[in-house]
C-alpha cells in the first residue's frame, strides 16, 4: 500500500486501511473504492493522507506481490537497459575475439544495482522473478551471477576489490558454456553420459577462452575451478579441498543458487527455505563449510519477519533462525511459537 495525499486521489482508487480522523471518527472504510463525491470529502477533511493499495496488494503469494511492485518494474527497466550492452560485448569476444572492457561490465552491475540498494526487495527475489527469453538464459546466467556476487560479496568477508574480483568471476565463470552445441544446453530432460562429457568440458573452454586476457588470476582459476568439490567429486580435475581456489569455492555455491531460483515458464519461483532445504541436503560435503554456512545463514536471515505459509495451511511469520536446521527456523502464529526443527512433520510451503 501507499501513503497518498487525499489531494492527490483520483477515482477508482482502493482503500487499504480504515481512514479515520484525529479523534478517531471513521471516515472512510478500508476496501472503499473512492469516487469523486467521497475524495471531496477526504480533501475537506482534517487528514491529510490516506493508504490506498498498489497493485501488490491485490495478489496472493509472495513472488507475485514483487513481479508487481514498483521496485521490480524499475529493476526490469535497469536490467533490460544494460542487457543489451553486455550481450554484445559478450558476442564481440566469443566471435570476434574482442577483449571485453571489465571496467563496463562493472559499471553495468551498479547501474542496475545502485539505484535499488535500499530497496524492500532484495536483488535475489526479483531475479527469482524475471523472465528472460530462452535465446538470452546463457547471456542472463552470467549477468545475474554477476549481480548475485555484488548482492552477496560482503557475506564472505570480502574487500572492495575482492568484490569485484568475485564480480568478474560472475560474468566469466560459465562463458565456456557458449562452446557448447546449443542444442545440448537447451536440450529439455536428462543428459545422457556422452551429453554430460560434453557439457563438463565448459570450465576448460572457459579458462581457455580467458587465460590471455588482462584479469586477476582469481577469475580464471574460478572459471577453471568452479565444478570442483570438496569431497574431491567434481570436475575436470577432481581436485581436493585445499587445491580449490577460493573464488571458485563461493562462485560453485552462487553458480547453484542460481540455477535453482532462476525463473522458469514451468514452475513458480522455489521457495527459498526449499532452496535453503536443498543445499542443506546435498551440500555439506560438496561445498567449503565456512562459506556455505556463511551463505546459508545470511538467506535465512533475508526472511525474519516475513510471512509464510506452512505445508497444513497455517500462516506465521518467521522469528529466529536454527543454525543446526537452517530451513526450519521459529516461526510464529498469533501468540503461539512453532519451532519447525522440532516438528519434522511441518515445514515452510510457501511465502506470503
């Protein structure tokens, strides 16, 4: 809802909260659709603003409420209006091998970032929601990375120019992934076993494609690096914990947040406590433990206060966070607390 000035009203607009005057007298109800005789009695009366509703108001779930707010319209703008010069420095140098200028590609990052610093949404929720044609998504993966790596950097401890360092790495990681059939990357389904040794060659040609270029030593070994695990499982080098560099180390964690949020016509944007849930399931051993609890926590905490709906139809808002089961934190329903750790049988559906 919006604080509206009752000179400013205009018909047809919707009340959100009763108006009343300063000694409490209603004036107009909540619900009310105003037509020109009572905004005439609102601009006469002793108030000077009143809360209408936008149109978040009038949708059901929390990712419906941010594709329709003011704060993601102006997102979509930014986004698409940079879109375009990065998509064609992008093609320069994969088919013109034109060096890209990495000073642009970061200040494309806080063109779209800066302005929405301080919104109530965070970057992380209206990427969930934005809808990239499907000739854009290896184009949108590496820009969105790139804006989740600026969102996320002072999580891990990081400098200024650390930040940007993780930045860079963002739009470089996965540019491998241009070297690869398209029909494979599109291809809907499972990858069969000759398909995933293609597609597990992207990091080489990723490095390969940027070992020459004037960047930190950190944004090529994370584009080399950034499909190794912990448990020495990944690929192309099955390299131990140790040999892992640390870029590539929180990238292969943001790499997979990325491609569990990104938008997709199929399905609603997953619910971060099931994204939350995921991690927590598959992630112990595969990711460095400091930096994944770090990220971890610092999504959870993303969402205190917000509301939710759990999987028996109950509505609650999130109170604390349990470090020992991050997917499952307090929450609260009127005067009751529920702590999910405890109820294995109630979990968080969905955000409201």
């Amino acid at each position: 809802m919006e604080l509206v000035a009752t000179v400013a009203l205009q018909p047809g607009m919707e009340v959100a909260e009763d108006a009343t005057d300063y000694k409490g007298n209603l004036l107009v109800k909540k619900d009310t659709v105003l037509d020109k005789l009572t905004i005439q009695k609102l601009v006469v009366s002793p108030i000077q603003c009143i809360q209408i509703k936008e149109p978040e108001d009038y949708v059901m779930t929390y990712f419906e409420k941010v594709k329709v707010s003011k704060d993601f319209h102006k997102f979509e703008d930014l986004y698409r209006a940079n879109f375009t010069a990065y998509k064609v420095a992008i093609d320069s140098f994969i088919f013109k091998k034109v060096p890209p200028n990495n000073n642009d590609f970061l200040e494309i990052i806080d063109n779209i970032f800066n302005p929405l610093e301080h919104s109530r949404t965070t970057i992380l929720d209206m990427l969930a929601v934005l809808n990239v044609p499907d000739s854009d998504i290896l184009y949108a993966h590496g820009l969105n990375v790139a804006l989740i790596c600026r969102y996320t950097g002072k999580w891990f401890s990081l400098d200024d120019e650390e930040i940007k360092t993780l930045i860079l790495c963002g739009f470089y990681y996965d540019i491998g992934k241009f070297k690869i059939p398209k029909e494979l990357i599109s291809k809907p389904g499972k990858l069969d076993d000759d398909e995933i040794a293609i597609m597990r060659t992207h990091p080489v040609h990723s490095y390969n494609l940027i070992q020459n270029l004037s960047l930190d030593i950190n944004v090529k070994l994370a584009a080399l690096m950034h499909h190794e695990r912990c448990d020495g499982r990944g690929y192309p080098q099955k390299l131990p914990a140790e040999r892992i560099n640390k870029f590539a180390k929180i990238i292969s964690i943001i790499d997979a947040y990325d491609a569990m949020t990104s938008y997709r016509a199929y399905r609603d944007p997953l619910c971060p406590f099931k994204v939350i849930e995921i991690f927590e399931r598959d992630g112990l051993e595969r990711y460095d433990v400091a930096y994944y609890l770090t990220f971890l926590e610092r999504m959870v905490e993303e969402y205190i206060g917000k509301e939710v709906v759990l999987n028996d139809g109950t509505e609650c808002s999130v109170v604390l966070i349990n470090k020992q089961d991050l997917s499952r934190p307090m929450v609260r329903s009127g005067d009751v607390y529920i702590d999910l750790s405890r109820e294995k049988d109630r979990y968080i559906e969905r955000l409201i």
